[in-house]
C-alpha cells in the first residue's frame, strides 16, 4: 500500500533537476527486501491527472525505511492506520518523459501501485512535475473548508420547513417596479421576500469549495497558480452519520472531502497540488447541533454557515454526548487519504514552507472554557518538540538570503471577535491616545494554547537565530495582520512582555511599493516576522461584517521576493455592507451638571452595496429605532439628515410617518431606490422630569435593512440586515 506522497503532500520535481522521486511503500511485517523488490519493479504507473496518459515508472531502489522515535511512520504503525501492514520500504522512481504545455506550469499525476497478490492501489494528485525554478510562482491560502455531507442538506431542509406555507406564486417582482412599500410592510408578502433572500444566500460550505476548484483550475490552465495550501479545518466533524458507532461502519467526511477533490462527488477534480495540515474541527469525532448544546446557543455554528437562529431551529439531528470529543483514531482517513504526515516541510527555491499541526480542542488552558463558550476556541497547540525542530531547521537548512513560512491551523495571535479590527490599528490607536502596539486587549482568544509565547519568541529569531518572515493561520474565520517586535523593557517573569504586537493593513503597504524589489526587500527586513490570519473559504454569512465575507489569500513571489498577500474575496455577488462597530455609530456626551433635565445625543448609520457591477437598479427598505430607557421621560426631538453618497441612477426616496409614536420611542422606515452608498445621521434632545428620580439611563439605536438589486434584468434580495448599538443602560 501506498503510504506517500500523497494528495494533501504531493512530491514535487522539477524538470531538469530532479531524476527521481521517493515513494514509501507499507508491507505485512513478514515481508522481505527481495520479495518486496518483485512485487514492486514495472508495477508502479503514472497517470496525468488531467490528460489521463499513463507511463510505466521505472523503479530505481527499494531499500527499508528506519523509523526513528518520533518518526510519522511509528505514528502511522501504533494507530494502526494500514492493519497488519507496519513495515515500511523507501522506493526511488525515475520520472518518465514528461511535456508540459504552456501556459501551464505543471502536470499532476497519480500513482498506481499494482499489486500482483491484490487490488491496485491508487494515490490521487500525488506527484507534480514542474519547470518551476521557484523565483517567480503564485500560491493561494485556503482555509476552514468544513466539508461534510449533511452541508448539502441543510439549506432544503430548511427551506421546506420554514417556507411551507408561503405563497411563492405572488407576483412579487411587480412590487419592486413600482417601488410599493406594501412589498416591505405586508407580512404574507415578507414571507416571499424572506425566502428570496433566504434563496440568494443558500450558499454552503460545499458550494464553496466546488465553486473554488473551478477558479483555481482556470488560473493554473492560464499559468497564474502554482499550488494550494490549505490549512485546517478540511472537514466539520469526521462521522458522517450520527448513527454509526465506529469509523469503520461507513465513509468518513475525509473520504468525501477526498473525493471532492479528485472529482467523484459533484465537483470538477482540483488539477492543482495542495499541501495540507489539520484544524480542530478534524479532530472532532461527532456532528454538532447548528444551535449549539444549550438554549443559551453555547458553541452554536450556525452563523458561520450563513444561518439566522430563526433558521437554523428547523434543522434538527439527534444529539451526541459529546460533540467536541476528539479521539485519536479521528485522523486515520486523514492518514489514509490525504496526509501521512502532521508536521513536514517543502523546500521551493529560497523559500521553506514549514507545516505544523497545532492539534484538537483545548479545554484546559488558563481561558480555553471561556473562549470556548464565546465561540472562539483554542486548541493544545505545540508540542516543546515541535519548537526544537523548528529551531533546528533553520539551523540547518535556512540561509541568510531565503525566505522562512510557517502554517499552522489556529493562530498565536488572535483578538475576540467582539472588537472591530478598526480599533486595532496602530493609526486609530495613536489618535485617542494610546500606544501604537497593542496593550489593553487579549491577543490569545482562539489561539494555541501550549508554548504559544515560546514559539512568537523564535519567530523573532531570538538568540541569533534567522527569523521567520511569515507565519499563516486560519481558525478564526476572519482577515488579520499583525507585526511582532522584541520589547525594550520587559519581565522575565512572563513571556508575552518579552515582544510587542502591532496590527496594520501590512499586505496592503506592500501592494502599494509595486513590485519594486529593494523596497520590497526593506519592507520584509523592517516588518518580519508578520502573522497573517485569513477568511474561511465558506459561505457568506448571514450578517456580514467588514473581513468576514469568505475568500482566500493570494501570494505572488517575484524574484524571489514576496510581493503581494492580499485578501482575495470569493464572494462575488453584491451583499449589504453594515457594521455595528463602524456602520451603526450612538454618542451620548452625558452632562454632569445637576438641574438640567435634557440630554443631547448624535449617531449616523451608513449603508453600503458592495459588490456592484452588473447592478442597473436598487432599492432598500431602511427601518431605524431609537428607544430611551428612564425615569421620567417627557419626550425627544430627533433632527435626521439623509445624504446620499453613490447613486446606480436617478431614484426617489420615501420616508414614512413615525410609526407607534410614544415619549420613549422614535420609529420610522424609509424606501430608497437606485442608491449604492448613503448615510443617515441624526442629533437629538431627550427631555425628562425635573424630579429627583428623574433622568435618562440609555439609549439603543436599532436599524434593519433590507437591500434588492437588478442584475441582467431580474430582481434578487441580497440581503436582510438587523444590527444595534446602545450607550448607557438598555434593553
């Protein structure tokens, strides 16, 4: 059996350089070299995986493999992941005549072992060959795939239930031509609409990655990508059914996620090599409820698949005890199918490519429950091992002049997604009046756990050692860049005083330098190490929040210098822009001087379509509430602007009365048509009683939008937005 390469850690030659390529084979312990020598020589083929040419290998040298103590190959023989079959032989076979067509940079191919006493066995994508020299290539981050086969039935079965009793045959288009509020306001009519929208966004995890294959395969068939990393979270959970009570009673979602991308479920074959690591999610055993494990919506998910909580309460499964159990026979398709090996690296020209598992769940870390129950988990993280060999290869491999890359599934930086990244920002930081580095917040939420400051400390290079210039993680579901110093003044009591952190738009400053490479060069020397997180690959969800719309990394190298690691968005249909950090904005400048009986308040909701080419029209449905909660409210007044800032066409706008005025309550909605962009600012007086009781405690500021466009002649819902912001007490 074949145990590598493999298709999550192809083998990769080059043209003119490489001769030969390793295979490691895994026999019955009762096997001999000489009879392994017979049943391997001129029963290894080659297939393009693209053309479907097949060539006879021609075996060069069998000869054992030894297994040291922290070989992969132990790992694989004490889990038991090939049966009986734990010895293990290294094979050298010699590369076949291979043509490559432009614009193409390489031609996968799979591997055939064919066994005179059994079955063929077959690695998929498991060798590229390629005229690279590695000093001008393009590689794409993609992360947090979450495959599995219930994705496929979520979004029908949902759709089936909640809808049942809507009248879908209501002419509803009609409605939106003459731009009648009725369409908004009418409940049987917002059951159309809702399911429109609804419809617009039944976009899963699966869908994504089908939709990912077909891009990625264009820009490799045009030359434009070289390979694909994919760092973590491959899958949602391993079982596929909760019925079966052990791995082997039926197909793993590794085996599907397997087939995804060699083309046998529902997809094209991704023809483009990818190197793997696993994320906690590919540890966990069980599904898990969409709602969580409580009413409270402990660990609920469903957010992430594009769900409201309204939704997600029709699709039911039954329970499991533990749906966060990790095991250690969870990764044995993993092994299998996609990657016999957890930590490995790949060496391209100057750069080292150095992947680590950072492992399962972590429920024992100093805040591991907490950051668990807010939804951001951390995991175990790494091993001391995993830093001694880290520390050793750069010893022993890495050169002055070559670039270093760590990937890894979870993070060693990560802020709670409760603060916008806004606030992060060295520029923002510096005008209220705080340090440019970050000092205030916690930088270890959903991150590794075990020797998480161990391993900043020698991505900095600490003790003359070459620094990392990237490391790359995913895990959190959203963009993030951060720049890593060795402070000044520190204890030695705490590593996290020992180096600072800084967050910026880094890949942004680098954009701008144009390729230029003695800046670029300058740029890596002033800002290395930078730790990167980036967006998963999934569905948009269904509150879009700036950095959270799902996409990839691309990273271009240009004369062996990276030039570009920009934030590519998948996403590619218009959705509503709104932020309750930096969208939906309430000040109350609270006065302190006793005997006055009124407060001032300002705010501004700003509103935006991104996404917008192909748009002819628009209209949004703009509903806006101002409550105060008090003692003695007599009364307000709310002096509101509206400016428009882009325009599709020519519109109108439409503003209705308040709607169930009272003295605590201000409530209208407003109807603008063909408008991308516009800003609704308001400042105020709130009036209250004079007695001594008297006062106002809080203000909340509620804003719902619902955004339709035309696209090619037909009306799509894009998006049913509900945010708030409040200062002071509230409810």
């Amino acid at each position: 059996m074949i145990v590598g390469p493999n298709l999550g850690n192809p083998a990769v030659i080059s043209l003119g350089t490489d001769t030969y390529f390793e295979m490691t084979l895994a026999y019955n312990r009762t096997h001999k070299q000489k009879t392994v020598e017979r049943l391997v020589r001129n029963h290894i083929v080659l297939e393009n995986a693209r053309t479907h040419q097949k060539y006879s290998a021609k075996v060069l040298e069998i000869f054992p493999h030894k297994i040291s103590k922290y070989s992969y190959l132990r790992n694989l023989a004490q889990h038991n992941v090939y049966g009986f079959r734990d010895r293990f032989f290294k094979v050298r076979v010699a590369i076949p005549p291979v043509k490559i067509a432009p614009p193409r940079k390489f031609e996968l191919f799979n591997i055939t072992y064919i066994n005179p006493m059994r079955n063929p066995h077959t690695v998929y994508h498991a060798l590229c060959v390629t005229n690279q020299n590695w000093e001008n290539f393009t590689f794409i981050q993609a992360t947090d795939l979450h495959i599995a086969k219930r994705n496929d039935a979520i979004f029908d079965t949902i759709a089936t239930k909640k809808f049942l009793h809507v009248d879908l045959d209501q002419p509803i288009q009609s409605y939106f031509e003459a731009m009648d509020p009725e369409i908004f306001t009418n409940p049987k009519l917002r059951g159309v609409l809702e399911f429109l929208e609804y419809r617009n966004r039944a976009n899963n995890f699966n869908s994504a990655l089908r939709q990912f294959i077909t891009q990625a395969n264009i820009l490799a068939s045009q030359g434009k990508l070289d390979f694909v990393l994919m760092t973590g979270d491959l899958i949602d959970f391993v079982r596929i059914s909760p019925y079966s009570s052990s791995l082997g009673a039926e197909r793993s979602n590794f085996q599907l996620f397997h087939d995804f991308l060699i083309g046998r479920f529902q997809s094209s074959p991704l023809l483009v090599p990818c190197f793997m690591v696993p994320g906690n999610h590919d540890f966990r055993m069980n599904h898990y409820k969409l709602m969580g494990m409580t009413s409270l919506d402990f660990a609920a998910e469903y957010k992430s698949f594009g769900l409201t909580r309204n939704e997600a309460i029709f699709f039911k499964q039954p329970g499991v005890l533990n749906p966060l159990a990790s095991s250690s026979k969870a990764l044995i398709d993993y092994y299998r199918y996609l990657n016999p090996k957890l930590d490995f690296f790949k060496h391209l020209g100057k750069f080292h490519f150095l992947f680590y598992n950072s492992g399962p769940d972590a429920f024992l870390g100093e805040n591991s429950l907490v950051d668990l129950i807010g939804g951001e988990p951390d995991t175990t993280g790494l091993l001391p091992i995993q830093i001694t060999w880290l520390k050793q290869y750069i010893l022993q491999h890495v050169r002055s002049e070559d670039k270093v890359i760590a990937i890894f599934h979870t993070p060693p930086l990560n802020f709670s997604r409760e603060y916008d990244i806004h606030d992060m920002l060295g520029s923002t930081r510096l005008g209220r009046g705080a340090t440019p580095w970050i000092s205030e917040y916690r930088l270890d939420v959903g991150t590794i756990s075990s020797n998480r400051s161990k391993f900043v400390l020698t991505a900095l290079g600490e003790g003359e050692s070459h620094p990392l210039d990237l490391v790359l993680s995913g895990h959190v579901h959203r963009p993030a860049e951060y720049r890593v110093e060795i402070s000044n003044t520190y204890s030695t009591e705490r590593e996290e005083d020992r180096y600072r952190v800084y967050c910026d738009y880094f890949s942004r400053q680098l954009m701008e330098l144009g390729g230029d490479s003695a800046r670029v060069r300058e740029f890596w020397q002033k800002n290395r190490p930078l730790f990167v997180t980036s967006c998963a690959l999934g569905p948009i969800n269904s509150h879009v929040r700036e950095g959270r719309v799902p996409g990839y990394r691309q990273f271009q190298v240009k004369d062996g210098q990276l030039t570009n690691f920009g934030q590519v968005h998948r996403h590619q249909q218009p959705y509503i822009f709104l932020s309750r950090h930096r969208n939906v904005t309430l000040t109350v400048p609270w006065r302190s001087t006793i005997g006055n009986n009124w407060q001032d308040f300002t705010g501004k909701i700003e509103v935006e379509i991104s996404n917008c080419e192909g748009i002819s029209r628009a209209l949004i449905f703009f509903d806006v509430e101002i409550r105060f909660h008090g003692h003695g409210i007599r009364g307000y007044e709310v002096d509101p602007h509206l400016q428009v800032k882009n325009r599709f066409t020519r519109g109108k706008i439409m503003q209705s009365p308040l709607i169930a005025a009272s003295k605590k309550i201000y409530h209208r909605f407003f109807i603008i048509s063909n408008v991308q962009h516009f800003q609704w600012s308001f400042r105020g007086t709130c009036r209250y009683g004079a007695g001594p009781f008297s006062g106002l405690l809080g203000i909340r500021l509620n804003v719902r939008v619902i955004s339709v466009v035309q696209r090619a002649g037909e009306w799509r819902v894009i998006g049913d937005e509900e945010t708030s912001n409040k200062v002071g007490l509230s409810y």
